[in-house]
C-alpha cells in the first residue's frame, strides 16, 4: 500500500473515531481512560497525527463496542509480510520522525547496513528460508534506509557498540563494505555516529534501544530482543531510555574518533581478506 493511501486510511480511522466516540457520549480524555491513553492521545489518533498500537485499537472496539472496525484497520494498515509483527508499527513511525537516535550492541543498526550486511543478517536467522523470502526482507531493509537520503530526512544519531564493527557479518568483504558505506553517510553529514568502545566497559543499556521524536507528538521508545520488540510510549518509561541514552552517548568516542574507528576496522576486514 502506497505511504498516500495509508495516510489515507489513517485519516479515515480517526475520523471514525471520532463519530464512534462523540456518538457514544464519551469524551476524548473519559475514552483514554477507559483504554489506557491519555485524552491527548485520543484526540491525535483522531486528527491522524499518531496512530494507535493494535492492543489500543482492540480496546477501542471493546468500549464502543464496534465490532472489530479499528483492529481490522490497523491490522490492514500495519500488515506488511516484510515485517515482524512487532515491528511494522515502528517502520510508519520512522516516516513521521523528526529525530531518530538508536543503540546497537552486537550488529550495525538496519538503517545503516548495506544490501549485502542486511542479507547475511536474514540468512543468520532463517538459515533455510527460500531467495524470494530473504530478497523481499533485503528489498525492505534499503526502503527503510531511504529516509535518510530525503531532503527532509529526519535528524539521525546512532550509537554503535565497537563489537560491531568487530564482527565479519556475511564475510570479510561484506563487512568492510557496511563499514564503509556507514562512514561514507557520517563524511555526508546525513548521520551522526558515535562508537561505544570495548574500553568504555558496560553499556547503560544491553540491548537495541530507539527514540523517536515527532513534531506534534511525544516521543516513543523501542527496544529489541533477537524475537520480539517492545514500542514505548509511557513518558517515565520513554524519560528514563532518553537517560540510558544519553549515557550511552557520554561513555562514547567523539564522532571525529568514532569515524577513525570506523574507518580503521573496515581496513582490518580488508587486511583480513588479504591474509587469507
């Protein structure tokens, strides 16, 4: 479904709801509270600024009792096959983010990665799945990173743990290439990296973590295992990632020596090809 036709249906869900809603005699904050949101999040549900996890969509249905309408839209909305389930909502709201800063402890955030880093990836947890299956998942992956080649691109800073820059994903070649597509973006000015490097010693935060910023929308949080994903939108939760983050971001390397790194790990993959 085109990012137009989505807007669209999003627009329409809010609209609905709002008919629901005011036909129901409720108000936007005694709905929010019946469902678990703040009034103000109903009302940018309504307006299509956000848009609703499926959980939130279900419980709507529960209390105005509409038989299902906004599960069946969000789920057609957040239907990609391309994606995990948990995942799909956080690929709408990385095309609404004015600001993306990222976490990565073991791999080089999806954003960032190269067509060949993102197949070895795929091929590491599905090892036997079919070409058409990993193809589509690689197509995904390089949609995604275009947001950051847009003149409107939102403002994107990635703290990467030295670890993966170590790892030889897909082979020496494929990661000295990853590496230096990724110093490449920095040399651009298109992102911000930073290194979390071996000496800094334990991380604030062991795994993938996200903030998303928005202009008429709190910020959210995502946090990733290796099979589930977590989306964040409780403000003390989301305060205390932005903390977590901001260590993360204190305890690593400037950007200037965060791109030397970079730099000099892509040559160690190349030396390695040349050794073997």
């Amino acid at each position: 479904m085109a990012n137009g036709s989505r807007q669209a249906v999003w627009e329409f869900f809010g609209t609905e709801l709002k008919r629901r809603r005011e036909d129901a005699g409720l108000t936007q904050a005694e709905l929010g509270a019946r469902v678990f949101v703040s009034g103000g999040y109903i009302g940018q549900f309504e307006q299509a600024i956000r848009k609703p996890q499926l959980d939130v969509a279900q419980r709507i249905d529960e209390v105005l009792q509409t038989d299902g309408i906004f599960e069946r839209l969000c789920r057609k909305l957040i239907d990609d096959p391309r994606y995990a389930d948990y995942f799909a909502q956080v690929v709408e709201l990385e095309q609404l983010a004015t600001a993306i800063s990222e976490f990565e402890p073991t791999v080089l955030p999806g954003l960032l990665q190269t067509p060949g880093y993102a197949r070895a990836l795929i091929l590491a947890t599905h090892p036997f799945a079919a070409d058409g299956f990993v193809a589509d998942r690689v197509t995904a992956r390089v949609e995604r990173a275009a947001i950051l080649k847009d003149a409107a691109r939102p403002l994107y800073w990635a703290v990467v743990h030295e670890a993966a820059l170590r790892t030889s994903v897909g082979g020496a070649v494929v990661a000295a290439e990853a590496l230096d597509h990724m110093a490449a973006l920095s040399r651009q000015r298109r992102v911000l990296l930073q290194v979390f490097p071996f000496a800094a010693g334990a991380p604030a935060n062991n795994g993938s973590l996200r903030l998303m910023e928005f202009d008429d929308a709190p910020p959210v949080a995502y946090t990733e295992t290796s099979f589930s994903g977590t989306l964040i939108d409780d403000p003390a939760v989301v305060r205390r990632a932005q903390r977590a983050y901001d260590l993360l971001r204190g305890a690593a390397l400037s950007p200037e020596a965060s791109l030397a790194l970079i730099e000099s790990a892509a040559e160690d993959h190349r030396r390695c090809t040349r050794t073997t």
